[in-house]
C-alpha cells in the first residue's frame, strides 16, 4: 500500500485513500449538459425476451430533430457471442450521448443495454426515457368508452396511420417507433 500522507488521510476520514479508477470516455458524452433538441430513437434485437439473461444480437438507432427523422445518421451495429461487444457499445454511446431515447419496448431495450454498459462505464444510462406505447395509450385513455386499448407496434402505426413497419429487424422498429413518436409528439415551432 503507498505511504499517505497525514492530511490524505484525515481528509478521508481516517480511512486510507482508494486510487482513483480512470473515468471511461464514453462516460463524459452520457453525463453532458449540452443541449441538441435531438431525440434518438433506439431498438435492440436480442436471443430472448429477458434483458437479464438475453444476448444482444443487433442494435439500430436513429437520430429525430425537430419534427425529421435523420435517417442519414442511424446507425445499426450487430453484436456476436465471439467478438467483444465493447468496441460497438463504444460507437452506440459516442451515437446517442446524452439525447433522450425513444422506442418501443424501451425498459427491455434499455435494461439490455445497461447490463452490458454499467460494467464498461461504471454506470446505467442516464438517458430520459419516452415509451412510444405510453404515449399512445395516454392519448386513448382519454377517449370516451370502456375501450381496450392494442398496444402492439403495428396496431399503433395502422391506427395513426402511419406506413407499416417494412421488416422485423431492429431498424424498422426504430423508425417505426420514431414515427410514431412525431406524431403523437410533434414538435412545438
């Protein structure tokens, strides 16, 4: 243990100093106070449908500004068993930094997300967080009658009539959820 010196340790509270851990870059984008108005609309492909135990396959994000969907600047990132995950998770956190996230299904997404982030960077996302079925249910819920209310993605868009989602992949639920997002959100001018 290096020597401390008399003022380190009272300045701990008597207790011996910790070296510090190198704070992990990515972790600066996530925590920054700057501003963009941006959203980013996330959705995660994975082995099951338990973010405790599931292994992250695909993972597609797409930037929203203003009332646009940028899909110009998405990006989509597949994930193997074999390869590390960190370099990609690298380029996912550098992608959304401290924007909101939006989706569909976004706890599951984002837990899965966390389980493999919180140990590269220290810490959960911090992200804020919009549910694009909450929204939606939100906006049913005050239509008058004793409705069930179908949350499904796809129920969703034919009902704001939107455009179908043109796959099952992880991109299509993103712009999907994206879309849907405009809609029910759209910005204020």
């Amino acid at each position: 243990m290096p020597t401390e010196t008399i003022a380190s340790v009272v300045a701990n509270g008597g207790a011996p100093s910790v070296p510090a851990v190198p704070e992990h870059p990515d972790r600066a984008l996530l925590l920054s106070g700057e501003e963009t108005g941006e959203r980013v609309a996330i959705h995660c492909e994975a082995t099951s449908f338990d973010a405790a135990t599931a292994d992250l396959r695909s993972v597609a994000a797409l930037r929203i500004r203003g009332g646009r969907v940028l899909t110009s600047q998405r990006l989509i990132l597949s994930f193997w068993p074999t390869e590390p995950a960190e370099p990609a998770l690298s380029r996912l956190l550098a992608f959304i930094g401290n924007r909101p996230l939006v989706g569909y299904y976004l706890d599951f997404t984002v837990g899965l997300l966390d389980r493999l982030v919180q140990p590269m960077v220290g810490m959960a996302l911090p992200n804020q967080r919009i549910e694009v079925s909450s929204l939606y249910y939100g906006r049913k819920a005050k239509t008058p009658g004793k409705y069930a209310v179908d949350l499904r993605l796809d129920s969703i868009l034919r009902d704001l009539d939107l455009p179908p989602r043109a796959g099952e992949d992880a991109y299509a639920s993103a712009l999907a959820s994206a879309m849907v997002y405009l809609r029910l959100e759209p910005p204020r001018p």
